[in-house]
C-alpha cells in the first residue's frame, strides 16, 4: 500500500468534519495522551490515562492529532490541579494526573524508549521525588510590560517564548523562591517607572545562602545605562541574596563570554552534594531539584569503591559534582566542561575531597575528546550528563575507540540516551542498568542514570 492509499483508508475509518470516541491508553514524551481508535494512534492535549474522550480526528499532521478533546468519563487517575494557572500556564501539564500514576508513566516510557537497546527487566522502577510539589530552588521567569508602566513575569506558553501567561505564584518552587517571586510580582507590577527604562528579558530566582536572590538577563547588549537604571529601580525588591544582571546570546544563553552588573554586591545559588553546601555562580548549570538530585549523588558515592579506581572522566561536567560523588580515596577526577563559571564551584568540592586529584578542563567536550581519549585506561571510567539534544555522535565514536570500559550516562532525554547508547553497543558497550530517577514531578520530562560497560 502506498502513502495515498494509505492515507485514503485512515480517511475512509476518519471521515472529515466527523467526531469519534476512545479511551486514552498512556502518555507520550511530550505530555499529551494517546489514543488509539481504529487502529490509529491520535495525540490529544488536556487528557490523562483513562479518560474516554470525544475528538475530532486530524489526519493532516504528523503524528495525527484528536482535535477539541471532550471528556466524556473521568479516568480513575485524575485528579484536581492545585495550581489557579493551570488552564494556561504549561509548566505543570500533568498536576491533573495523580503523582502516583506520573510515576507509572514515567516507568513506562522509559522502557518503551530503551526497548531495543536493552532488556525491559534492566529498566528499575523510577525513584520518586521527595517533594512532588515545591521542589525547584530556581526559577526563571519572562518578563512582559504593562500598558500602565509596570511589569507582569510569568511563563511563556509557546515556543520560542511566544504567548505569555502571567503568574502570581509558582507551586513548583520551594517556599522561599515562592515567597520572594510573589513579593516581585507585586512590586514590579505597581512600579510606573518600568516604562521608561529597558526591561530584562527574564528573571531567574534562585535560593542562597543568605536568602532568595534573582539574575535579570538582557538579550543582546544593552547599554550600561540602561542596565543600571532597571537595577537601581530593581532595588526596591529588596531580595536578601541581591539582584544581578546580565547578558544573554541571541539563543537566551547567559554564559562567561557575557557581562555582569553588581557580582560583587550578591550572593551566589547554594547547591547541596552530600550534605554539604556550595556556591554556584548563577550563570552555572545546576539541578534544580535538589533532593531528587542527591539520590543521583548518593547511589554513585555507594559505588565509589567499584567505580571511581583510577581516573574518572566527567565529561558535561559542570563543576564535577557527578565526578567527585563517585570517585574513591586516590582517584583522580578530571571534569571538562566548556562554562569557566563552573570552576569555582569546582574548588570547593577539591577542598571538600583532600584524598581526590581533581582537574579542571576548560572546553569543548568534542574538541578536547581527540587528544583526551589517548590518555584513557581500560579501568578508568567516563561519566556523561549532556545537555538535553544528547551527545555529539563524533564524542560517542571516540569513546568506542578508547580504551574506556565503563560509561556512566545522566540524561534528561530518555529518547536521546537510547540513540546515544545505541551508538555505544556498536563498540561493544551494553546497558547495564537504567534508573529512572523523577527530577521533574507534574511535567512529563524524566531524568535517567544509565550504565554501559563492555
């Protein structure tokens, strides 16, 4: 059968203008339902495993869409969102689903994702989150202004950050980021004189050691004046962690290249690893939820004396927190990461580690990996947590070519981890172990430690 032909039978089941009915049978990557209706799979917003639903079916995109979805029984798994932003904002799209049945979910995609790659039974049920509310202690919002002169923040609620939804409160954050972006909102949006200076184009709140503290970020390059004048009238915020500025690329990446305004007046994020407390530089990636961070950070530090015997490659590694949970007394830990903000973050954990050599690689992963592989012993092992689009192919095929015999895998993507560790099975690699851990709770997104060995 042809695509036409095809085509012509699903319209011959569908036919247009029509409304059909199914029940959701899971849910996708991406957070919509799936619906599978004679013999067609359909993509729907707004609905939850085990709802039946009317729709009309759209068989002009890619995947097929039920369009105008109306529940026409509650699933057993709904439940009532808390959060009064629900309807527009798409930060928690799954809160109207209990925490339990996310957690199925979850467990589920993942093997769904990883079959082919490895055997379902490797595939552990997902660690919960110890917060499944009130978790992030970052959160970076939009700023939009008002027709009376002052400012809302809230989400945007498409891509490329079109459309906007203003908040008042985020459920998702912890209490003291809550309280201080409430506070924000409140003073921004009463603050007249917003109109006649250059707003940031987002605000990221985060959680220090003096209380919450916040980073405006200009796209571009704004002038020094123009940055100023928002801070001086930023003040008024009056946040115990200070307010920063600073630039961002076109992209929206605020990076070492960029410029920064009152560094030396505020505090910087406070991350935890292993019971103790770091600074991190704002401008540095850090996980946002932390406790369901230090289940990632512990289960390595258990497997230290297996893993960490010679040298540990924290490739992504920001400033090495994987790197150094999972290194032994006498190891050495050598993290590369292309953000130099990191470093500093990086001291503290080698002071914090005194029986660990720790070096830090300033750089590209894939420019740096072809003269790193060659120092690379079979008992030494590689541990990799990319950004979110997975690994450079040209990064998995030198790792194939090395000498390297374990890799340890942290992904935000499940289905870039199962194209990466497909990559790595053609040198010889094998999954070991997937551990779903649930970084994001209320969303659809999942986080996931793997291990390869050969």
């Amino acid at each position: 059968m042809n695509e036409d032909q095809g085509q012509e039978s699903l319209h011959h089941h569908f036919k247009s203008g029509s409304r059909h009915v199914g029940d959701v049978a899971c849910m996708s990557s991406d957070g919509r339902g799936i619906i599978k209706s004679r013999g067609q799979v359909l993509f729907a917003n707004g609905v939850v495993t085990g709802d039946r639903v009317a729709f009309a079916p759209n068989l002009s995109v890619k995947p097929c869409e039920a369009d105008n979805p109306k529940v026409l029984k509650l699933s057993v798994h709904r439940c009532e969102h808390p959060c009064r932003h629900a309807k527009e904002c798409p930060g928690s799209r799954w809160g109207i689903l209990s925490y339990q049945q996310q957690l199925k979910e979850k467990t589920e995609l993942v093997r769904r994702v990883m079959r082919g790659v490895t055997d379902e039974a490797r595939v552990q049920d997902i660690v919960p989150s110890p917060q499944p509310w009130g978790y992030r202690n970052r959160l970076t919002l939009q700023v939009r202004r008002e027709e009376h002169g002052g400012a809302e923040l809230g989400y945007a609620t498409k891509a490329r950050g079109e459309g906007f939804t203003p908040i008042r409160k985020c459920l998702l954050a912890t209490e003291p980021v809550t309280q201080a972006v409430a506070h924000a909102i409140w003073v921004l949006r009463d603050m007249r004189e917003l109109g006649k200076v250059l707003l940031p184009d987002r605000i990221s709140f985060f959680e220090t050691a003096a209380g919450t503290g916040a980073l405006a970020i200009f796209k571009g390059w704004p002038k020094e004046t123009d940055v100023q004048n928002f801070l001086e009238l930023a003040r008024k915020i009056e946040l115990p962690g200070g307010i920063w500025a600073a630039t961002a690329n076109q992209a929206g990446i605020v990076g070492e290249r960029g410029m920064f305004w009152r560094e030396e007046e505020c505090r910087a994020m406070q991350a935890d690893w292993l019971g103790h407390k770091l600074e991190v530089h704002p401008a540095a990636f850090t996980q946002a939820n932390q406790s369901a961070f230090a289940h990632v950070l512990e289960d390595l530090h258990s497997q230290a004396s297996e893993i960490g015997r010679e040298v540990i490659w924290d490739l992504y590694g920001g400033y090495g927190a994987l790197g150094f949970a999972a290194a032994a007394g006498g190891s050495r830990v050598h993290v590369v990461e292309q953000n130099g903000l990191a470093k500093s973050t990086f001291e503290q954990l080698r002071i914090l580690s005194p029986s660990v050599e720790g070096k830090f690689v300033h750089g590209e992963v894939a420019a740096l990996l072809p003269d790193l592989m060659n120092r690379m012993a079979a008992n030494d092992v590689v541990i990799l947590d990319p950004p979110r689009n997975g690994c450079h192919p040209k990064v998995l095929t030198m790792l194939g070519e090395s000498h390297v015999r374990r890799v340890v895998y942290l992904s935000c993507n499940p289905a870039r981890l199962a194209r990466d560790m497909k990559i790595l099975a053609r040198t010889g690699f094998q999954v070991n172990s997937v551990q779903p851990i649930d970084f994001f709770p209320q969303t659809p997104e999942i986080e996931v430690l793997a291990t390869a060995i050969r």
